[in-house]
C-alpha cells in the first residue's frame, strides 16, 4: 500500500489570474482540492517542496496528507499545469479522498529476477512497453508499485498483464485485452547474425535457380541440335 506523504499548504481565499500571478511570485504554486461532495478549496505549496516532489517521477501516484494549518486532508494529485517555456509547475489540482472510495491510478512497475531470465543472461535487452499500469483501487488500498517476475522468460518472450499479481480489490483499467508490459528483445549482434544467415540462404537460392536455368537451357540446345541431325 502507497504510503501517504505530507504536504505543508496554505489556505486562500482569493482566485483569478491576479491572485495567482501574486502567490507565484512570493515562490509558491496556487492549487485546488476538490471532489469527495464537498466544494472545491483553493490552496497554495510551496514551489522548492513541490519541484522535488514532481523530481521523483511518482508524483501523481503519491497519496498525500494536506496540511493547511487548520484543516488535513487526505489527497491525490491529478493534474500539473506547466509553463509553456520554463516547464515550472504553474497549478496543481489535488483530488480529495473519502474513505470507501474506489480512484483510477497510474501505478509504478517493478522488473524482478532479471538474472533468472534466460534471455537477459543471453544478451537479450528487457524492452518496457508500460514503465505504469493504470488501475482501479480503492483509496485505502492503492500499491505503491506492481511487480513482473523475469524468471525463465527467454528471447521473445513478454509479460502480460495477466501475469501480474494484483492485490485484492486492485484490478486494471483496460480490461478488453492481455496487453503488453514488456518483452525481451534480442541483442543487436544475434539479430546480425541472422540477417546475415538469412542473406546466405537468399544467395544460395538464386545460384541454385540460376544453375537450374542453365541445365534446362542445355538441354533445350541438345534436343534442337539432335532434331537439325
């Protein structure tokens, strides 16, 4: 289960543009936190805490405890709006949790025994189709990652969903098909080699054809010489 991170806010009572070019400036990021049927209430973090909270690539899968000083509330982020040019994070909205709640969440997977894969051990390179897995969970239950288990898988081979152990209550989003997670893809030095067989092969096929053309051409000569006779 996800462990749930504080998150130091302040309460404000202001919105609009002007406000929040105002809360920027003093360093930190308007935001909302809204949902559970209740309105929604505008907030503001600090920008140096939330920049390293977005640097460990997990921040929209994060629980978090908001602080405000009067009030914590238990969240989800859902969106981060960013500046078009300088990428810094310019609002923030923040989904409030009920308890009993069931959210869809993008989850972090983890590659295990990557030293019992024959195809690793070969040479092979572990290809991530979906480094997450969107997933339903109820709020109280959310992992903070999913494993795939490498061992035995060879050249070729991939994880599926369905190979996944999901904890209880925890199902994906995408339920019409076995989709992808990752594959073990052959190296480059094997993939030359057969490129190169299979050149061989095509090379030998048009001398055999070539010589083939040749003795029915032979014989076609033979058989008007002796009919001239």
């Amino acid at each position: 289960m996800s462990k749930i991170e504080p998150l130091v806010a302040s309460a404000r009572d202001r919105a609009g543009k002007g406000a929040a070019r105002a809360i920027r400036r003093e360093g930190h990021v308007p935001a909302v936190i809204y949902g559970g049927k209740q309105d929604p209430q505008p907030i503001s973090v600090e920008l140096r805490d939330l920049n390293k909270k977005l640097a460990t690539g997990k921040f929209l899968s994060t629980l978090f405890m908001v602080d405000t000083g009067s009030d914590k509330i238990r969240v989800i982020p859902r969106d981060v709006q960013y500046h078009p040019v300088t990428d810094a994070p310019l609002h923030v909205d923040f989904l409030r949790l009920v308890e009993g709640a069931v959210i869809s969440v993008e989850v972090p997977m983890v590659f295990r025994n990557d030293e019992e894969s024959p195809g690793l051990t070969r040479g092979g390179t572990l290809n991530v189709v979906r480094h997450s897995v969107e997933v339903n969970a109820p709020v109280d239950a959310i992992p903070d990652h999913l494993e795939a288990d490498l061992t035995g898988l060879d050249i070729g081979d991939g994880v599926h969903i369905s190979s996944i152990k999901l904890p209880e209550g925890v199902t994906p989003t995408i339920t019409d098909r076995d989709f992808t997670i990752a594959t073990i893809a052959a190296p480059s030095a094997l993939l030359s080699e057969e490129a190169e067989a299979e050149e061989a092969e095509g090379e030998e096929g048009e001398e055999g054809a070539e010589g083939a053309e040749g003795e029915e051409a032979a014989a076609e000569d033979g058989k008007e010489e002796k009919s001239e006779e």
